[in-house]
C-alpha cells in the first residue's frame, strides 16, 4: 500500500520531494509508504487505506485534496465514532467549516441508526478580529449551505455562532463524543469547559491541533484544564490529541 497526500509547512517543495523519493527507494518495503499530512512512516501495514467502504465514504464527501491527504486523521475519528455509538450521549462537532468531516463520521459510524443527534457548531463566517485563520469558504452563504448538506438528516443540529457562546443555543445533555477543531486556543478552552463536565463515561474527545506546533498555544493552554478534571491528552502521530473520560 502506497499513499501520498499533501504535507504542510515546506518551504522548498522540490527538495522535499527529492527526499521523499529518496527514502522510498531506500527501504525493504518502498510499496508500504505513507506520505502525507506531515507523516511519513514505512513497513506499516495501512490496512485502513485498503478498506474500500471507507474510501468511498471520504470520497464522496470531500470538496478539497486537504480531505483526502488527512485519510489517517479521519479513519482516527470514524474508529472512535464507532467506539462511542455504545456510550451514552450524544455527538458534537466544534468547528465544522463547510461539514466534510463531520458528514464522514455519521455515515461511517451509521449515526442514524443510533437514536443519537449529532450537534455541529460553527461561525460559518470570518472576521478580522478572529484569532483563527479565515478558511476558503467562509462568508454568508456558508450556513445555509451547511444547513442544506443535513437537512435530510433530522438527528443532525446545526448551530450557528461563536463558540462557545453558541451554546446556549442548543446543547446535549450528555456527550458520548466530541470532535473539536477550531484552530485557536480560547473558544478552545471556552467549549471544553462546558463539554467536560458533560462527558458520559468512557466518552471520546478528539482534538485536531493538539499535536501541531504551530497550534501549541492550544496544547499550553488544554493541559492544565484537563488536569483539573484528573484527564491526560495522549498526542497522536496524526497530530491529533485523544482523551478518554474514565471516570463516571
């Protein structure tokens, strides 16, 4: 299994390619590659990339080759949407941009079937003010365009506004999962102070910028918070940070 996807923060393309190559010609096992989203691993066995239901899955609901090159960081989150459909709670989703990832998860985790709603949350929209880096497709028709990708699905709630502010708009009562992702450290904290106390257990919380240093204002500013509820952050090779709500 050979994969290569888009990597970021490479300041000369070619070079890195040359050495990208480079290691592939220079292992035992150059058809078990993986490049991509910043990882390059080798002699692994990337079973997950063989599992053509997925991939039908992630095709068909991304709109961008970012969707595709963060396959590892999808299958990481739709394993554990699956874990979670047998916690009690329901799913939320914090920073959903235009809801690729989160249309991922619900299919592959068959969301539907469960009984459970799945809480997407989002400005939909940029400012100048926003800590965090305006995205391609945001602007006033985001929401409604979001709000149209789900609107066959009735489980799904769509809510629009800063977090965690938006909150108050509509808010489980109990998480069995919580997939967050908004690329700044204080909504960050803001929403996690809300969705902690609320984990059912053995609840699931993913976060995508923890392992990124150039995110590593939000991992300074996690740490201390989850210690304040006895919870760890295990950062993944992904760059993705899992905790596990062992207590109830």
């Amino acid at each position: 299994m050979w994969f290569t996807g888009l990597n970021f923060n490479v300041s000369d393309p070619e070079a890195f390619a040359r050495c990208v190559e480079g290691i592939r010609k220079s292992i035992s096992t150059p058809d078990h590659f993986f490049c991509s989203d910043n990882l390059i691993t080798w002699n692994k066995n990337l079973g997950f990339l063989g599992n053509q239901r997925f991939w039908d899955t992630v095709r068909r609901n991304s709109t961008n080759n970012i969707e595709l090159s963060i396959i590892w960081r999808t299958y990481i989150l739709c394993w554990f949407a699956r874990y979670a459909k047998a916690i009690n709670g329901d799913f939320v989703e914090v920073g959903a941009y235009e809801g690729n990832t989160a249309n991922i998860i619900l299919e592959e985790a068959d969301l539907a079937a469960t009984g459970k709603s799945y809480f997407i949350y989002d400005a939909f929209d940029h400012s100048e003010k926003d800590i965090n880096h305006a995205m391609p497709e945001h602007g006033p028709d985001l929401y409604n365009k979001v709000c149209a990708r789900f609107d066959k699905y009735e489980f799904v709630k769509v809510v629009k506004g800063y977090v965690p502010d938006s909150f108050a708009l509509n808010f489980p009562e109990k998480i069995a999962f919580a997939h967050i992702d908004l690329n700044q450290a204080p909504a960050e904290v803001g929403a996690l102070r809300q969705i902690i106390p609320v984990l059912a257990p053995g609840a699931v919380i993913i976060l995508d910028d923890y392992g990124w240093h150039a995110y590593h204002q939000q991992k300074e500013a996690e740490d201390p918070l989850f210690a304040e509820y006895g919870l760890e952050v295990l950062e993944l090779p992904t760059g993705q940070g899992l905790v596990l709500n062992h207590y109830s």
